[in-house]
C-alpha cells in the first residue's frame, strides 16, 4: 500500500472502512480466497480490486442499483479503464488519486476484476469450489460457465475480456496504475503482490499504461454524489 492510501485509510472516519493487516510477500490471491472462505456469509457480493482501483457503475444511480440489477447472476467481470499521470511527474499528497489524474484512455483495457454474488453462491453451493488462481480471475474446472458481463451479453472465460469499439454505457474498473512519475518509479521498484518480483521493463510498461486521451470525470461525479 502507498503512503497516501496507508494515511487515507487510518484516517478514515466512515464505519465501513475495516483495514486489515496481512503481512508478507505474495499475499494477494491468499488474502483474497481467505475473504471468500471467512466473509461469503457476511455480505451479498464481494468486488475484489486493487487500493488504486475504483467502481464506476455507469448507467446506473449507484454500485447498489448495480449490483440489483445483476442478482440473477453469479459472477460478473468487470474491464478495466486506464487512468493516466495528466502529465504530472511529482507527486502532490495534497489531494486525492481521483483529484489529481482525471484524463484517461477512450476505450477500455481488456483485464477484468471481479465481482462475486456471494448470496447465489452460497445458496447454490459452488462456493466451496470458487478461488482466484490470479488477481483477474477464478478457477472454477470444466463444469461451470458461471462468469459474465455485468449485462449478459458474453460469458468470460478468463483474465481477459476485450470490449470493441467505444461504448459509453459500460460500468468499469477506474484503474490508476501510473499516477505521477515519482509515484509509477517508486511503487515498481515494490514487489508486486502477486508476485515474488518487481517489474523488470518499467518504461514499457509506462508507455503502455499511462493513458491520458480524453478528460474523464465519472469517477469524481460518482464520488460527490
């Protein structure tokens, strides 16, 4: 977690932020399937993102109409948009991710993150088999097709879920992987959470993912909403 997610996070005054402490290297898929084991009766769904990543349920009032409208389903993937730095090279504290980077790509990424009907699951007893195999996607073997768009209109069979065209109607996964330089230098220089490494190619990776084509404020309306 970076510094300002950490002082975010511990200053935190709404009840419903709960930080948990997991320490270790490479603990993202066990820390997600510990939350499927221990917390799938405590909740209806669970969306499982990054700290730098948001829920912007577009075309609907918010992520609880969303999340209504899909309670039919059992798993829903979700694409990532891709936030970039806004030409920023340092990082400014002052004000939040959502504040400070608000130009993103047109389109949409072709990763998904996950959106889990712990209520249908458990009713339906294939909670027990659910677990990620990596932070994009679960194993489920041959015998269940149970994942798909939050409108069904395709099923998904993996990390990858390619959206074509620009559609303008589709919920999404705000991702600000870059932020500013000195934020995108210091965090790949971390081990990744998925992983026993840092990334090698940072200025690959940079190029590709810093992404600042359109000015986008759907996540600050939905956050002052």
């Amino acid at each position: 977690v970076d510094k300002q997610t950490r002082n975010n996070l511990e200053n935190c005054k709404l009840g419903y932020v709960h930080l948990i402490e997991w320490d270790g290297t490479c603990q993202q898929i066990p820390a997600y399937n510990d939350f499927i084991e221990n917390k799938r009766k405590n909740f209806d769904w669970g969306l499982f993102i990054d700290v730098d990543e948001f829920f912007v349920p577009i075309g609907f009032k918010d992520a609880r109409e969303f999340f209504e409208s899909c309670k039919h389903r059992f798993a829903i993937g979700l694409n990532w948009k891709l936030f970039g730095s806004n030409g920023l090279e340092k990082a400014d504290y002052s004000k939040g991710v959502i504040e400070r980077f608000t130009k993103s790509q047109v389109g949409f990424n072709q990763h998904i993150k996950m959106a889990l009907n712990f209520e249908k699951l458990v009713r339906e007893m294939i909670i027990d088999d659910i677990k990620f195999i990596n932070p994009h996607f679960i194993g489920l073997g041959l015998r269940y097709n149970i994942v798909f768009s939050y409108d069904g209109s395709y099923m998904i069979c993996g990390p990858f879920a390619p959206i074509y065209g620009n559609p303008t109607n589709v919920p999404y996964i705000a991702h600000y992987v870059t932020k500013s330089r000195e934020e995108f230098i210091e965090r790949r220089t971390r081990i990744r959470a998925d992983t026993n490494s840092a990334r090698s190619d940072l200025e690959g990776f940079w190029n590709e993912h810093n992404v600042n084509e359109v000015e986008n404020l759907d996540v600050l309306r939905f956050a002052q909403a």
